[in-house]
C-alpha cells in the first residue's frame, strides 16, 4: 500500500504539471562597484543590466548561473559560482575572470560532481586558495584545496557529516566560525581552532529555529571595524524572495547576539527585468582603491510546458 501511495501520488503531480505547465527561476549574476560595505537597501540605477548569465556558459549546456563569489588575485578579479548544468540537472562550479571588475569573460567549469554543488565560497588562508561549496548531496561539509588555481580543485578535508545548507565560513579572533542552515530552517553556529577542525557547535546554536526568512546563509560574512555582517536569505513567499543582513553584536564560544537590518535585495515586480522575481545572494570584497566590488544574484519566474522543459533537459543530455 505504501509503494502504491506513493506512485498515486506521483503521477498526480506529473498531471498536474502536464495540465498547468511549471514555472523554473532563471538566475542570473550582476557585479558592481560600491563606495562602501553594503548594509542598506541597494539603490535600482547600480542593478541594471545582468554582468553574467546562462548564455555567457559556453562549455555546457547552463539553465542559469547564480552564488557569486569573487575574489582578487595576481591583480585580476575571479568570479566562481554555480552553473546548472541542463545535461545533468546538477551544479557545478564555473568562473569568470576580469582585469578591472567590470568587463567580465567567463572562463570555465573547475568543479563537478557526481552531486549538486552551489554557493562556492573561495578564501585564502596561509598562501593557498580554498573553496568550501553547498555539497548537501553528499551528506558532507566538504573543504577543497586548490591544486592550481583557479581551475583544479581536490578535497582536502571532511569537515563534518549532515545535510547541511550553504556553509559560510569567517575567521575572526584567531578561530574559524561557521554558519550552516539545514533543512528544517533552521541556522546553526559551528567553531574551531584549525580550518580542518575538528568542529564543534555552538552552545546557542542553532541561532535560528523554524524561520524560512532568516534560517539560510545568502553570502559571504563581512568584517567592518570591528563588528561583522552576515546576510540570509529570507523565502517567506518562496524561495529567492530577498536578502536581508545582520549585524553581529557578539560571537565567542559561549555567546551570540545579532540585530536585524533592513532588506537588501529584492525583486522589482517588473514585467521583463532580469530579477523582477527576487534576489538570494551578495558577495563583497574590498578592493585596493578602497572601493568594493559586489556581485549579487537575482531571478525571474518562466513558465514551461512540461514536456517541452523536460526535452530541453534531454536534448542538452544526449544531442550538445
């Protein structure tokens, strides 16, 4: 009775999508130049038109591309985020490389799996490049080492077992801090003395219980003075609504204290803007000029004919 419940009800859905069609967010990347760290809304004039989108992949078949990152080195700018691959329906990791942080050439995928990969956040420490992506497929917390940067990734260590949704990591008073969410929206607190760990959690973690509009990482955590600013995504409606930010009050090994800011990134409801639906997503990094460069994401809803979404994904699999 189980297993014919359970086909009952799949092919309710596939009716469903058959009768009604689906609708599939397509993400694109916008990068910009700030004057200063961003921790209020983001004026409209600096979010026109997408820096990188899915037609800029040329080395797979993409859907959409989304999760900026960006770091500096060697004095050009690196942008690794997720491409989804049409072929696979999975992530993977491409990067784009820029001379001055607005003219932009997409270079190629460096990371893929037999799993989802997203939300790759790249870091140095001690001389040698890192990357710590979203590996929830695989029921790990995954850290890579580069090999040679910025096009060969290898594993270097587990750093902790679980479903665990957009690991985003900081350094901050000589311990390594980092914030996960999981699946039950909830955000949780991890720390330790050594990147490889081993990890502990937090006491008051997790720091954030049963809220979709606060519980999910949305980018990289930024140190100011002496305080630092993490961003979350916020999927009251649905997912990829906005992002919103916070300001760490407190963060030692007994204690955590945040205040909310406002939204930062949101949709515009317009007709034909690329992200008339929402945004999830901002890194930020400080340049020499002192000036920031940041790379946002942002999507719009297309509605699909089932059958025809589900050729496309065909198509990109056996005939490109």
């Amino acid at each position: 009775m189980p297993l014919l419940k359970k086909y009952v009800q799949m092919m309710c859905t596939v009716m469903n999508l058959l009768r009604k069609g689906m609708m599939a967010p397509i993400w694109s990347i916008m990068v910009f130049s700030a004057e200063d760290m961003i921790a209020t809304p983001i004026e409209d004039r600096l979010l026109g038109q997408p820096t990188l989108q899915a037609s800029d992949i040329h080395d797979v078949q993409a859907e959409f591309v989304a999760d900026p990152f960006i770091v500096e080195h060697n004095s050009q700018v690196y942008m690794f985020f997720e491409v989804l691959n049409k072929a696979s329906g999975r992530g993977e990791i491409g990067v784009a490389i820029s001379v001055d942080g607005s003219k932009w050439s997409y270079d190629r995928i460096v990371l893929r799996e037999p799993f989802h990969l997203s939300y790759p956040q790249v870091f140095k420490d001690q001389d040698e490049w890192f990357m710590i992506p979203e590996t929830i497929g695989a029921n790990r917390v995954l850290l890579y080492k580069a090999v040679e940067f910025p096009s060969q990734w290898t594993i270097a260590a587990e750093m902790m077992t679980g479903r665990y949704l957009d690991p985003t990591l900081v350094k901050h008073n000589d311990k390594w801090w980092l914030f996960a969410g999981s699946e039950g929206k909830n955000l949780h607190l991890f720390c330790s003395d050594h990147l490889e760990g081993p990890w502990k959690e937090h006491p008051r973690s997790p720091i954030v219980t049963n809220d979709i509009s606060a519980g999910r990482p949305g980018g990289r955590i930024i140190s100011v003075g002496d305080y630092l600013y993490r961003y979350s995504q916020d999927g009251t409606d649905y997912y990829g609504r906005s992002l919103k930010g916070y300001k760490i009050n407190k963060l030692s090994e007994l204690e955590y204290e945040d205040e909310e800011m406002p939204v930062i990134l949101k949709g515009t409801d317009q007709e034909n803007d690329w992200r008339r639906d929402g945004m999830h997503h901002m890194d930020q990094l400080r340049m020499n000029n002192n000036q920031w460069l940041v790379a946002v994401d942002g999507h719009r809803f297309v509605k699909w004919n089932y059958i025809a979404w589900k050729m496309d994904r065909i198509k990109a699999k056996y005939f490109s």
